[in-house]
C-alpha cells in the first residue's frame, strides 16, 4: 500500500517508486528498524528487489490489500532486520471473501442484529440456510420472515432472559433453544452471544454464533429417557420388596404361634416345633436380603436423580 510504504520508510512516495504512480505488486522489502529503548522511533528503507514481474495498480483500493503481513522483532532495543511479504499471486486480498469462507465451515453461523422485539438480523454470515432452512436474506431485514419467529415457542423466554441478564450485567450470554426449520422441524441450537454498547453506553447491536447441538441434545434425551425407565423399575422393586417384607412378618408371626402351640403339645409338637424354628430362620435370612434389595435401589435411585 502507498501510504504504508511511505510510514515504513519516512520518505515520500517518489522516492520508492522513482516518481512513478504505481505499486509494485510481488516484491520483498528488506529494511531495518531503528529502535530507541525499544520503541520503533524510525524504519530504514535499504532496498528492495522484484520477484517475478511487476504489475502497475493504480488507486488506493487496490495498494490497500498489496502488502499481506509484517513481521518485525525487537531485542533489547537492538537494530533487527524484518521482511514485508507481498500475498503470493499478487491477489489483492478480501478480507469479507476469508471471513464468509471462514464461517462456512461452521456447523452453525455468525449474525449481528438489532435489540428490538424481533431480533432483526442485519449481518449473517456461514451455513444460515443449512440450519434453518431460509436463506440469509430471506432473515435479513425480516425479508420473508423474523429471526424471533424461528426460536420456539416454549424456549423464547429463556432466551429473552439470557439476553436481557447479558446486557444487565455487560457480559456474554450462552443458551440452549430450538429453533423451527422452515420444513417445520425443530432443531436444538447453542447460541453464545453478546451486547456491543456504543459511545454513549447504549447497546447498540446484539452480536453472536449460533451452532446446531442436535446429536448432542438427542443423545442427551435419550440418556434421560433410559434414566427415567431405570427408575421406574426401580420404584417397582421396591415397592414388590416392601410386599414382600411385609408377607415375612406374617411368617414369622406364624412361625412364633407354631412354636408356642408345639410347646403346649409336649412331646407330640417337638417335631412341628422344629418345623417353625426353620421357617423362622429362613423369613428371617429372606427378610435380611430384601432390606438390602432395598437399599442398594434407593441408592440407584438417588445417584440417577
């Protein structure tokens, strides 16, 4: 670029260009920097050598995309020699082309909007119409329809909330919501975003990436589901141990009425009365392992609460 060859060097455009109106595309310029207590206080030009051929481009809109990165160091203040790299081809560079590229490999997209009721999308960039099924300008402007009519219905206050207490609080805000595809189905988003206040401390934009979670979600559900139906079975065995517990105190109480009759029988109930020493132990041993039945499934229940 013109003007930033001239900071670099501190000397007026004729004398890079030996009074020429152009820019020479494909070059390196080696120069040093001058340091003083290592603030840059001046650059050097030594020289400059063309790499293949020079092309002539004339305007500043051109110039402004000429040089594409500068790398400089400094130690301690000492002289150090940096290099300005021209972009390879001599292909001015756009920044809006690599950022739509950038975005297009997201599985979700980048919007900046207005704060007002229908969340009205002036900036959208990546898969828009991937995930929602309209096109970005279709949202745009509320063209064919408004960003707040895609969130679904029984999620809209919680992103309300999560923006309003981003923008209470002046911070980001991260929500989970559905949003109506045009073909009607819903899909399940993560939105992080954020408020971008102007001079005046007003908000002046909402801002934010919004990417599809739906396998996520779904394996979230379906974990929740097999959740809900392992406690449902545990409730089950837990109230078919009670009745059984229950059915044990009877035997026992039995067990202990058989007794006392076969020591009221004498010698003829010693053979009945070994009978009910045995269906005692053994609703006692029955009665143990049901209590721990019982235990170890509250415990279940508990940990999947």
């Amino acid at each position: 670029m013109l003007w930033f060859g001239e900071k670099l060097s501190g000397r007026h455009l004729t004398y890079w260009l030996c009074g020429g109106s152009f820019f020479l595309y494909q070059l390196h310029l080696l120069f040093t920097l001058l340091y003083k207590r290592g603030e840059v206080t001046g650059r050097l030009v030594d020289s400059f050598i063309r790499i293949n051929a020079t092309k002539r481009v004339k305007g500043d809109a051109h110039n402004s995309h000429a040089l594409m990165r500068v790398l400089s160091t400094s130690i301690n203040g000492r002289e150090t020699m940096s290099i300005i790299e021209a972009f390879p081809n001599g292909t001015p560079i756009d920044n809006q082309n690599i950022f739509e590229s950038i975005s297009s490999r997201m599985s979700g997209f980048l919007y900046r909007c207005r704060m007002d009721n229908d969340y009205t999308m002036l900036n959208m960039f990546g898969n828009v119409q991937e995930l929602t099924g309209y096109k970005h300008q279709e949202l745009i402007g509320n063209k064919l329809t408004s960003y707040v009519n895609l969130i679904h219905e029984e999620d809209a206050q919680a992103v309300d909330d999560a923006v309003a207490a981003a923008i209470e609080e002046r911070k980001n805000w991260d929500v989970d919501y559905r949003l109506k595809c045009k073909t009607g189905d819903p899909i399940w988003v993560n939105e992080k975003g954020g408020p971008v206040f102007d001079d005046n401390n007003q908000v002046a934009f909402l801002e934010g990436v919004v990417t599809t979670i739906q396998a996520r979600k779904l394996q979230e559900l379906e974990r929740q589901s097999r959740m809900d139906e392992v406690e449902s079975h545990s409730e089950d065995i837990i109230k078919q141990t009670h009745t059984i517990l229950d059915m044990l105190k009877t035997l026992r109480l039995l067990s202990l009425n058989a007794s006392i009759e076969a020591a009221r029988a004498g010698d003829a109930g010693r053979g009945f009365a070994v009978v009910a020493s045995e269906v005692k132990k053994l609703a006692e041993n029955t009665g143990h392992a049901t209590t721990e039945i019982t235990r170890l499934t509250k415990e279940l229940d508990a940990l999947l609460k």
